[in-house]
C-alpha cells in the first residue's frame, strides 16, 4: 500500500544531503588545491657548463725531412702508442745520402792518418841532434863554421816543415769532423723518415695519402701530416655563465653528462676557469676546463657534453618544491591550506637556503609534513 506524501519527504531530503557530503563538486565561494608536503632529503647548488670533450692535448705530426710518403700506418680513430710507427717516408734518396757520408768520412779518416804519420817528430829529432853535435864540435874547433851553417838551415827548414805538417793535421782533423757530422745528419735525416707517435693517444685526423710529397719544418711550416689526442686524461670544456662563474673555484666536483651517453654521469673535477670572458650572443661567457676521471667508456674528441658544478651541497634537510614558493618584495612565503580563512589558505613566510633544480632548502617557517599549496589547479 502507497504511503502518504507527507512520510516520504523526509527521507529523500535526508538522501540528498547524504549524497551532497560525499561527492559533490565545489560549490560557490569553495576552491579546490594541488598540495604537498614538505620532506627531507639532499639538495645541491649547481652550475652547469656546456661545452665539448677534449683529449689531454693535441700534438700536430710533421715531418723533419722532405720526402714521399711511402706507408700510413695508421687512420682516423685508431689509438696509437708511444713509439709506434705511424708513417714511413721513401728511404731511397736519404740511404744513398748515408752511404755518400760513409765514404767521405773514411776518405778523411785515411787523410787525417797520413797527416799524422807525415808530422812525425822523428826527422825534426834526428836534424835537431845533428846539429847540436856539430855546435859542440864547433865550440872545440873541430868542424868549420860552415859545417855549422849548414846544418842550421837544415834545422830551420825541417821546423818549419814540422809546423806546416801540423798545420796539415789541424785541417785533416777539421775535415773528419765535418765528414763526421755529414754522416750524423744523414743518419738522423734516414731516421727522421720514419715517423711514430711521441705519445699514447688516438688519430684525430689523417691530413696526407700514400704518395703525396712532404715538406720539412726545416724550411717551412712544414706538412700537417696528421693530429693525435693525448688522451691519457679527457676533459671537458665549456662555457659558463658571467652570472653564475663568481660561484664556481677550483678544485670543485662535477659530474658531466654526454648526449652520446644518456643514462650515464662521469666524475670529474673544475681544473681551470678562464680569466677572460668571450661574448656569444650577446651573452658574457667564461671557459671553464673539467678534468674526468678515468673509466670504461670511451669517450671522444669533440662529444657534446655538459657538466654539473657542485657548488655547494647540504644533506638531510627540509626541502620545498620551487613551484611552492612565492615572493613578495624580497621576502619569500608559501601558502598553506586553512580551512578557517575566506580563501581557505593562509601565507607563511619562509627563508629558504641554497636552490636546486626543482627544490629550495627550508632553513625556517615550515617543519617536516607540513602541507602547502603548489601551482597549477
């Protein structure tokens, strides 16, 4: 049986209230906020210096003689050794210069002998005693003074034989030795036309081909023959902001991030910071030199990279997501659900310590749980 009117309505108003409290969507003069909570954790002041990777130096190969280029021994990308033979010239022209030397300098050892053995001081002796006997017997009146005489002259001509012989010694000697450095230049000029690399390292590039002519640094520039990396030690160099390198000292951490390496961070270590800014873009940039430490991956010349200066970091701290905080002036506040405000949410002043990327340090105004309201709706 139906019931009244009268009994129903109370129940389908108590319904309505019900279904009111539990689901309905904000009514006027009520807003809705995206909140979150203050927490704890690490939080890192850094600068970030773009830049390309570098070997330890670069050394340019060039020949110290002229000549044709008989071998390459190596290519772009390879990784060479010190000492290893990189390139070798045609040796014919520089062989027969050795072999020209040799039979020079045994010509002037043979002069130089027979010098010596000409300027023997046996005959100067032999006229030098006969003399004196003859003085002796002179001064007894035993010989005539023309005896004397004549044996003077033969001592005045055998001296001066003697000085001219000696004379003849000094030049042979002068010879050999000029013989004997014509050798020693050949033998390095032979030697010079095999090329190896002065350190390890890699090819970075290859300027020259089988068969082409090179000149030597001796009378030009000489011909780039090829590049080579010392990469012993890669580094990173890269540019930093005018507005950010006051921050940034020697000696400080990085960690450097290679496109060609995502998900991969290396370690390393600012060495340099250039004293003079460059203009690009109209923006005051300053080269900024990162040492990277030793590991398996291989990296290479001229990558695209950036590295993470660590200016400053603190550990277990309170940390605010940056899209919380507001400023007013210069003083910084968040703003914190309140349910007794007209805007349901009240503004708490915050000082804050170092920046990160998406977080701020809390040195004091909010405590570890606290809830506050972040952009976006």
């Amino acid at each position: 049986m139906p019931l009244p009117c009268k009994t129903l309505t109370p129940l389908i108003v108590a319904c309505a209230l019900f279904i009111s409290a539990c689901g309905r969507s904000p009514g006027a003069g009520e807003l809705e906020f995206k909140t979150t909570k203050v927490t704890r954790g690490d939080i890192e002041h850094r600068v970030i210096a773009t830049g390309k990777i570098k070997p330890l130096s670069k050394v340019e190969i060039r020949s110290k003689v002229d000549g044709i280029i008989k071998t390459i021994a190596v290519d772009e990308g390879d990784h060479v050794s010190k000492g290893q033979i990189i390139l070798e010239l045609d040796k014919d022209i520089l062989s027969s210069r050795v072999k020209e030397a040799q039979s020079s300098l045994e010509r002037a050892q043979a002069r130089y002998e027979q010098a010596r053995i000409e300027a023997s001081t046996s005959e100067m002796d032999s006229v030098q005693k006969r003399y004196d006997r003859l003085k002796r017997l002179f001064e007894q009146g035993l010989v005539p003074e023309q005896q004397l005489e004549d044996a003077e002259t033969a001592l005045t001509i055998a001296t001066e034989t003697h000085k001219a012989r000696r004379t003849a010694i000094s030049m042979a000697k002068a010879e050999l030795s000029a013989v004997t450095a014509a050798l020693e230049r050949a033998e390095n000029e032979l030697s010079y036309a095999t090329i190896v690399s002065p350190v390890d390292g890699i090819v970075l590039s290859r300027d020259v081909d089988v068969g082409g002519a090179v000149a030597s640094v001796v009378s030009t520039m000489g011909t780039l023959l090829m590049t080579l990396g010392d990469v012993r030690e890669m580094h990173l160099v890269g540019d930093v902001d005018e507005s950010d390198v006051g921050l940034v000292r020697e000696g400080m951490p990085a960690r450097i991030t290679v496109e060609s390496y995502p998900g991969k961070k290396f370690q390393g270590t600012v060495k340099t910071i250039s004293p003079l800014g460059v203009e690009k873009d109209k923006i005051m940039n300053f080269e900024v030199e990162v040492t990277i430490e030793a590991n398996d991956v291989p990296l290479r010349s001229n990558m695209t990279a950036d590295a993470e200066i660590i200016i400053e970091e603190h550990k277990n701290v309170l940390l605010l997501p940056q899209n919380a905080i507001r400023y007013k002036r210069e003083q910084s506040f968040v703003e914190v659900p309140d349910s007794k405000a007209d805007t349901h949410k009240r503004a708490v002043d915050v000082a804050l310590g170092i920046t990160g990327t998406n977080f701020s340090e809390v040195l004091s105004g909010l405590k570890e749980g606290d809830e506050v309201i972040v952009s976006g709706q």
